[in-house]
C-alpha cells in the first residue's frame, strides 16, 4: 500500500504520533520517486550496482504508476458491479476480481530451453569458454577451467532462466538504436550494462581508475566487428561475446576481493565459486546496526532493494560469510545451474 493511498487513522481511535512510522516499518514501503534517488545516492554501494539500481528504479516507479493509472481507468469503466460478490441485499460486495496468474511460459519465454540459447555464445567457437579462462590471469589463478567454466556458463544459464519478455524487447530496441557507452539498460545473456561493460575495459570503478585497463576484452570485441561508439551494446547483444564478458567480470570480483574484507566480519575476503557467484549479482541486506541480530534477508527487485535502504538495511557486498549467503536468492538459483552442469553425461 502506497504512502499516499494510506487511510485515515480511526476517528474513534486515540491517534498517536509515530503510529504512522510503526506500522509502515512492518510492511514493505513503496518509495517515491526522489526517496528512491536518495537511497541510490549512497557511497556504500558497488557504482555498478548504483548505476543499475537508478535505471530499474526509474523504469519500475514509472511502470507502477501506469499500472495504477490504469488499474484506476478499468474501475471506473466497469463500473462497481463488475468484477464483485452481491451482497444478499443487492449491494456490491467487496471481494476484488482475481486475474489468473500468467503460464511460467509466458512470463519467461526461454525457460526450459536455456541450454539451447546457451549454445549460440559457442556459435564462434567451441572453445570459447575455455579461451575466456584463458584470456584473464587472476581467474586462471583463482579457479580451475573446469570450475570456472561451470560458473560462467551457470551465471548465463540462470540469467536465460528469467529473461522475461520486457528484456527481449529492450534487446530488440537496443539492436535499433545502439545505446551508447553511458547507457544503464541491462542487455544481452549478462544482463550487463553498456557502462559497467566500458568500465571493465577501462579499469573503473565509479568514473574512477583503479585497475589495469582489460585490453584482451577489447581486442575480442574487434575480432568480432564491434568496435567504435556504441560497440559495449553490440557486444553484449552478441552471444558470442558474453564468455569474455562474463569472465572479465569474475577477473574484476578476484581482483576486488584481494583488496576488501569482509563487510559483516571485516576479515579477508573467502575466495571461491559461491562467493564469485554472489558478487555477480549481490542480493543479500542486513542491519548493519545490530551486529547481534543482522536480519540477514535476499531482495528481488530494485524496488525492494530501494524500500530496504529507506528503513536502514544496507547491501551486504562483499561478502562471504555462510550465513548471509544461504539467504541469496541469486546465489541458490545460481547453485542450482552448477549441480546441473556438474552431473555426469549418461
């Protein structure tokens, strides 16, 4: 229920102040607009992930109004008898029309055939995963080519697993008009952006350089015709791209990892396929105010994430405690696509 849309305390009720405040932080906020920015706008947050939170947030905040708009538009179309029980004097009663839950299918058109969407970034070549192992020094020291095979093809898998059909139209908008380096829409098998792809070839971390440039991702970028303005999105649209986008990422996470500690602990970072695969995608928010009770809990949404900062959870990122983990949403379907990959060929 939106802040705005609140009733009125009971007029036969003491009203109290802060009641307001007690009941909202027992339920899931729906921010505003500007209250989202502002929880965006926070230094504790990886700038990817900053980037990536201002782009969904303005996308779901301006999808839910137009849902809203017109939830309100079908009502007043329809009229109070549609859609209603009758109450046994005639009048309408209060029980809400039910609209039927869309078919799995629908709502993720390439689930159950991942693999077969899996195999177009093979398209090029069949070692492809093995020459992106190769291509990157640190992930070549930090996991084996079978492990680190397993882990990007199961970040891509699961990334398939829930591409809806609003990702494949922003897929099929950006092949028109080529967003440019700066541009925050997640695209392609990644789910990466055109800056946060920029920033790997750079070496930034929020317009900053704090890494060697990675000149082996741009250099496959031009063997395979993308190069020049625009050339990060064309990359990610190609599948045959996505092993060294994928793996130049997980190089970036291992270089990181060497020179952060742990946010909860604040001890060296663990460095292993679990927590690569978390910080792919980080979905994990704590307390960070009561160390004994970090209510440890996974967020689904940029929108969630965003209500989860108003009441003061922050992202748990980096880290690699046991504990916070089991609570990752990403990190369990992740998980999933590793035993997979990792079952024997009968």
């Amino acid at each position: 229920m939106t802040e705005e849309n609140s009733p009125e305390p009971a007029k036969d009720k003491a009203h109290r102040p802060g009641d307001e405040k007690s009941k909202r932080s027992k339920h899931d906020l729906r921010p505003s607009y500007a209250e989202g920015l502002q929880a965006i706008n926070s230094s504790d947050l990886p700038a990817e992930l900053r980037d990536a939170l201002q782009l969904d947030h303005s996308n779901e905040y301006m999808e839910r109004k137009f849902r809203e708009w017109q939830q309100q538009e079908e009502q007043e179309r329809s009229g109070a008898l549609e859609g209603s029980e009758i109450n046994e004097n005639g009048t309408p009663g209060s029980t809400p029309r039910q609209s039927p839950s869309r078919p799995d299918k629908e709502s993720f058109p390439y689930r159950g055939i991942e693999f077969s969407h899996l195999s177009k970034c093979a398209q090029a070549s069949s070692k492809v995963w093995k020459n992106a192992y190769l291509s990157y020094p640190k992930l070549r020291e930090g996991l084996s080519l079978k492990d680190a095979s397993v882990l990007m093809k199961a970040l891509v898998l699961n990334e398939i697993q829930y591409y809806a059909p609003k990702q494949i139209k922003r897929d099929a908008e950006a092949r028109e008009r080529t967003p440019g380096a700066q541009s925050l829409e997640p695209l392609g098998y990644a789910q990466m952006t055109p800056k946060s792809v920029r920033d790997l070839e750079e070496g930034l971390v929020g317009g900053k350089k704090v890494r060697a440039e990675l000149t082996q991702l741009s250099y496959y970028f031009s063997t395979r015709g993308h190069t020049g303005e625009g050339h990060e999105a064309r990359a990610l649209l190609d599948p045959t791209c996505v092993p060294m986008i994928v793996a130049a990422k997980i190089e970036t996470l291992l270089d990181a990892y060497e020179k952060v500690l742990d946010k909860f602990s604040n001890k060296p970072m663990r460095v292993d396929m679990e927590t690569l695969a978390y910080g792919f995608k980080p979905d994990v928010f704590w307390n960070p105010k009561d160390i004994g009770d970090p209510n440890f809990h996974a967020v689904a949404s940029a929108e969630q994430a965003l209500t989860e900062r108003i009441k003061g959870f922050e992202l748990l990122f980096p880290c690699s405690q046991k504990l916070a983990l089991t609570q990752s949403i990403h990190l369990a379907s992740v998980a999933k696509w590793v035993i997979r990959l990792n079952e024997p060929i009968s």
